[in-house]
C-alpha cells in the first residue's frame, strides 16, 4: 500500500483510501489482526476514531 499522505483534509483521505491498491493478504494474517483488534464499547468504529 502506498505512503499515507499527512495533513490532509478528511476528504482528501478518504479518497486516498478508496484510491490506492490493496495487496493481498493471506486469510491466516487477516485472522491474526482482527484477533487483536480493541474494540471500542458498543463495537462501532467512526472515522474520528482513526485520528
């Protein structure tokens, strides 16, 4: 995946993140991440979460 872009507008990072390629990641990996996930009380995420 390519460099995340700093101090840019919210807009501006989304359409980062839909814009860039993905890589392909082995289904054994993805379960390894989401096993570590912390997970916020009530188990939304929002974008203001990620800053």
């Amino acid at each position: 995946m390519a460099r995340q872009p700093k101090d840019v507008s919210l807009d501006k990072t989304m359409e980062w993140i839909f814009q860039t390629p993905g890589v392909p990641v082995p289904a054994d990996r993805v379960r390894e991440l989401t096993a570590t996930v912390v997970r916020p009380a009530g188990g939304s995420f929002s974008i203001a979460d990620w800053r």
